[in-house]
C-alpha cells in the first residue's frame, strides 16, 4: 500500500509559519504533483512527508501509519533530489545497488533488484560505468533506481529535472510518466513548473503561501480554476485580467461591462447583489483572436515572439495603454508591433472572479474527453 493522508499538518520555523494547516489525501497508485511560486512551501511540506523536516503540528499517516515520530528509513518512502546525489568512485551498480547494502541484503537478491531496476531504467548496458562517463538524464535515472531497489510505498520526487536542459526534460517528463504506469506506484512531485504538473500529474496541489489553492486534475484546473491565484499560475502565457462592471444577473448567466467594448452574458452561475459591482474577466491569451467577438478590443503589441506555430504577442488594450495584454495567434498571423488591431473574445471562453479572487462557477460544456479528465478528480 502506498496510501498517505495529511492531517491539519502544520510547519513553522521560529515565528514564521511556512505551512498552514494542509489537509491531504494522496490514493495509492496516484502521481500527484505538488506545484507553486517559489517560496510556497512545497519543497518543506515534502521533506516533512520524508521525515527530514520535523512537523510543528499535524499527522502524517502512510497506509494507515502515522509516522511523525519515525526516521526517514522506517517510513517506507524513497526520495530522488534535485541533485543527483551519485558517488563518483562506484560505478553504476554499485551507486543502484548501496541501499541494499546498508540492508545487508544477499547478494543474489541484491543483483536481481538491482539488474530488474537497470532493465526498467534503460541502464543495463550502463552498469560498469562511472556517473563521470554518464549524460545528466543518465544520472538522474541512476538515482531514480536507487530509490526504485528499495521497493518503497511512495515515491518522492524534488524538482528532479531542474538541473538538465529544456529537451532532455522533455524526455525524462515522458520517462518518468512511463516509469509510473510500469510500477504503479504511489508517485509524489514537486516543481515550479507548471508544464511539469500539467503533462504528468493524475492531481495537482496548487500551494500558495503555505496552504493549498486548489486540487483537481490538469484540465479541472485549467478549464474551473478556483480563484485569480489558479487562474494566473495555470497557463502558458499566463491568463489576462480585465476590470470589468456587472450590469445584470440571471440564469445564462453574468452581464459584464467592459469600457470601450461593449457587453457580454458570461456563463457563470451568479452571486447575490452583484449588479454594479466591479469584477474581474479572465481570458487566456489562447482564446484570443483577431477579429470580432462578444467582446472586441483594441490591442497594440508591443512584443511578438514568433515560435513557428505560434505568435505570441505582448501589448496594451483599450485608449489607456495601461493594461498588459498577451495573445497567442497562429504562427502567421498579421500582426506587427506597434500597430493596433481589433481582438474579439468570445463570452462562452471567459473566467469571471469576484472582489475577493474567487471565480464565479463556469457553465461551460466540455468535450466528452475532457469532462472525463475532470471528473477523474471528483471521482
């Protein structure tokens, strides 16, 4: 079993608190990732799980053990670092194969272990080699199977791909996804990036000053983000935000007023007594388009970033100029720096939040696909 349970857990150091009474359940089998600002508390709140940082307050409880007060060894976890930790003077077997020695294993088991890990790791032809001799990918799955040989109920993982380059964490992300429906290990997280989260998690912890912003899966959060802190964090480029006036409410929804643009119903289910108060609209830079829309604006970009298949472009909207804008157009798209065009937003892709940053739900239909992956979290 590979079950963990967070309980009112709590960390401070001398007067300053750095985790908030976070409540968790982590099912076995799941790869959840722990994402966030640097700063929130994600690392901390592992190390604790690990049992390197002691609890100021809380339970920690794996398959149904509260393991507060025991070492690290007695918890039946194993943790893979940012730093890949590997002795330069063992070869690749002998770094694989050292937790078992500390065990005292037998040799003939302590060779099986180790040549099933180097077989699922791609490593086999590796084993007599130095980490010197090895690329940075090759090391880090070195010290994936170290923590693989110990059969562990969870997995922890600390900002494990931080070190290499932008494509060699492209293909360890798919490594590390594959590695986990071989094992079917419980697998735990953490990373500032966001891309990480999306493309590897079952469920995503969003932290933000030691507590937790939400948890759901990628597209839950993606599509129904609970608040502006979600919404701007969950996203590559980052959600635009738009002050905006509700000028009615009933059952399709919100009626916004957006100076210089007009007004749209947004598919949110409202509050009471929102009329005349000031909201904020949401819209990622994807849903941007050149052209008419519910709600037409007029955009100057001030920088483009052509990627081939995309344009991203930086700018202004509205006579002010005082609002930072990002559109992400096709990659051919006509636009040119400095010269306004008219952008439209379709009501149906708009996010709505209150005064207080927290999103008014979504009526929106998803495709059958996605509402899978959404209710995969609820569920």
């Amino acid at each position: 079993m590979g079950q963990l349970t967070l309980s009112k857990l709590r960390k401070s150091f001398s007067n300053i608190e750095v985790i908030k009474t976070v409540d968790l359940d982590v099912e076995e089998g799941e790869f959840v990732v722990f994402v966030g600002p640097s700063g929130c508390g994600k690392s901390t709140l592992l190390r604790m799980i690990a049992g390197l940082e002691e609890a100021t307050g809380g339970d920690i409880v794996i398959s149904g053990k509260r393991v507060n007060e025991l070492p690290p060894v007695k918890r039946g976890i194993a943790m893979v670092f940012q730093s890949y930790a590997l002795y330069p003077h063992m070869s690749v077997f002998e770094n694989i194969a050292f937790p078992l020695r500390v065990e005292k294993m037998n040799e003939a088991d302590l060779n099986t272990k180790v040549n099933e890990a180097a077989r699922v790791l791609q490593l086999d032809t590796r084993l007599k080699q130095k980490p010197g001799t090895l690329s940075g990918g090759q090391r880090q799955r070195v010290a994936i199977g170290r923590a693989i040989v110990r059969e562990p109920k969870i997995f922890l993982f600390d900002e494990p791909l931080s070190n290499l380059d932008a494509a060699l964490r492209a293909e360890m992300r798919i490594e590390l996804t594959n590695l986990h429906k071989k094992l079917g290990a419980t697998m735990i997280y953490v990373t500032h990036d966001q891309i990480e989260a999306m493309t590897m998690a079952d469920r995503i912890v969003v932290l933000n000053f030691g507590e937790i912003a939400q948890v759901g899966s990628p597209l839950e959060l993606y599509h129904k983000p609970a608040n502006t802190f979600v919404a701007s964090f969950i996203g590559n480029p980052k959600m635009n935000f738009l002050e905006v006036t509700c000028t009615g409410a009933g059952a399709a929804g919100v009626t916004v007023s957006l100076d210089g643009s007009g007004e749209a119903v947004i598919p949110v289910a409202p509050h009471e007594d929102l009329v005349g108060r000031t909201l904020t609209l949401g819209i990622r830079p994807e849903h941007v388009h050149l052209g008419s829309g519910d709600l037409e604006l007029a955009f100057t970009p001030g920088v483009i970033e052509r990627l081939g298949i995309h344009s991203v472009a930086y700018g202004t909207v509205g006579s002010s100029g005082e609002n930072n804008f990002c559109g992400l157009f096709h990659g051919t798209a006509a636009i040119r720096d400095g010269r306004a065009a008219t952008v439209g937003i379709n009501a149906a892709d708009c996010h709505l939040f209150d005064e207080d940053g927290q999103a008014l739900e979504r009526q929106i239909e998803l495709s059958q696909a996605d509402e899978a992956l959404v209710d995969h979290t609820a569920a």
